[in-house]
C-alpha cells in the first residue's frame, strides 16, 4: 500500500535527495514542502518526469499563514513520515561583540519553531498512520559537547530543536509515533559548502535507510546520519 512521507525544504541540498530517495525506494506518495516552487526547476523537472508520485505544495515553515495552507492543502490524508529537514544556518553576525540579534530570532523562527510548527499542524494526519515517525534534521552544532566557537544562532537553535522534540517524543510515545532527530553529517550542500565531507546522495540514501528502521525504541533520540548514536 502507497504510503506518504512530507520532506521540508525539498528543493534543494538534503531536502530533494531525500525525494529522489523515496521516489527509488518503495510505494511513496511524495509531498515535496518547498518555499518557491515556481522556481524549484529540478524538482519540478523530477516531479514532471513521474506519474504524479512527487506532489508539490508551498511551505515556509516559519509562517503560520503559510504552514496553515500547507496542512489544508494535505486535508486529512494520512502521513506516514514527516521529515523536518528546512533550515538556515544563518549570516556572519554569531559571534561576540558582533551578534545580530533580529537575525538570531529568524533562525529560531524557521530551525526550531518551524518544525514543531508543521508537526503540529500535521499531527492529526500523522495520528492516521500505525507507524507514524516524525524526524528532525538537526546538527551535531546543537550538541552540548561539541566545541565550537561562535554561531550564536544556528548552534543555539539546533540545540533548542533537540530538546523540543524529545518533549514531542515524550507526549506522543503513548500513541506510538516515533520522534527521531540526525545529525546528516557534514554535506556538500549550499549549507555546507563543497569541501564537506559526504555528498547529498550519501547522507540522504544513508537517512533514508536509518529512517525506515526506525521502531518506538529509538524515540527521542539523536543519531548520526549512519544511525550511530549522537551525544548531545
Ligand atoms: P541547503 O541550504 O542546501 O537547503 C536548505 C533548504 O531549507 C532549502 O530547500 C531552503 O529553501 C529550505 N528553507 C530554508 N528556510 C525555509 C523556510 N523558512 N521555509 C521552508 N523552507 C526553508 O541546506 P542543507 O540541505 O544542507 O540542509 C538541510 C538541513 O540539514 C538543515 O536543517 C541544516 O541545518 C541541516 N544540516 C546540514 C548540514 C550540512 O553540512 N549541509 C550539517 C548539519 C545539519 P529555499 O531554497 O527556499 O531557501
């Protein structure tokens, strides 16, 4: 039976590896959250080339407006997986002395709030699925132990992130929906630059897998984008 995943910020970088990956693998109904699909040429391309597999819908996860039409436009269709994955990593202003203060709160508005954002506004249609899973893309930036300078902002809102999941973990394990939240390693996106380490492919193919293992025992936890288990 078809089942449905939600990939956000699926145009680009991590996002759109993650559609091809679902579209390789399996019965899924894709529904592609983008900010601009009218210029989401290559996923419009994907989407074009496939028998209606890939559905496109906007989505900027840091507008209520925006993440209202969102869910309106799913109605109350059953989502198996919701792959929080959109997000910023900010400007130059992170560091002491020099912290732009209004940029900070955006990258809290889309990195930590958006995702709890759609996943509430998406929670009844995930409620439909017997084995519903919501994960998070966050960053080994937002773990307590890993030493760092600067970036204020982003490594604040990945660790901010973390801990709001693991209160969703918490309030929906009864229900048996899984709450899961990877680091996807260091990546050959626009994020991460071309000197990372991995390429898009290999985090996503990589995510993939560990995602469709997933089972209520991992709820809550933080891993790594090979599944090992991440230290906050
Ligand atoms: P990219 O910069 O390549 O892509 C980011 C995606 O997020 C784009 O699709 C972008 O859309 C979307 N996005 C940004 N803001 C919003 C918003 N308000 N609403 C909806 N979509 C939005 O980044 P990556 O693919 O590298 O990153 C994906 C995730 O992985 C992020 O959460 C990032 O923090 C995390 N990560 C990445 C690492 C890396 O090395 N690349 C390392 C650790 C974590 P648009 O095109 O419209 O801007």
């Amino acid at each position: 039976m078809t089942k449905t995943v939600v990939i956000t910020g699926a145009n680009r970088g991590i996002g759109f590896e993650l559609v091809k990956c679902y579209l390789a693998n399996g019965d899924w109904h894709i529904i592609a959250a983008c900010r601009s699909p009218e210029s989401a040429k290559a996923l419009n391309s994907l989407a074009d080339a496939t028998d209606g597999d890939i559905e496109i819908v906007q989505l900027d996860v840091a507008n209520a407006d925006s993440v209202a039409a969102f869910a309106s436009a799913i109605g109350d269709r059953k989502i198996d997986v919701l792959i929080n994955n959109a997000g910023v990593i900010g400007g130059d202003h992170q560091s002491l002395g020099d912290i732009d203060y209004d940029e900070w709160m955006e990258t809290l508005a889309i990195n930590t709030l958006g995702p709890v954002r759609v996943t509430e506004a998406l929670i009844s249609n995930i409620r439909k699925s017997d084995n519903g899973k919501i994960v998070a893309i966050s960053s080994q930036l937002g773990a307590m132990q890993y030493q760092t300078q600067g970036r204020f902002a982003y490594n604040s809102s990945k660790a901010a992130l973390n801990r709001a999941m693991t209160l969703l973990a918490s309030q929906l394990r009864s229900e048996s929906i899984i709450v899961a939240m990877y680091h996807p390693g260091w990546v050959q996106t626009d994020m991460g630059g071309q000197q990372a380490d991995i390429t898009p492919p290999e985090s996503a193919n990589s995510l993939f897998q560990c995602f469709e293992k997933l089972v209520l025992a991992d709820t809550g936890k933080f891993f790594k984008w090979n599944g090992e288990p991440h230290a906050w």
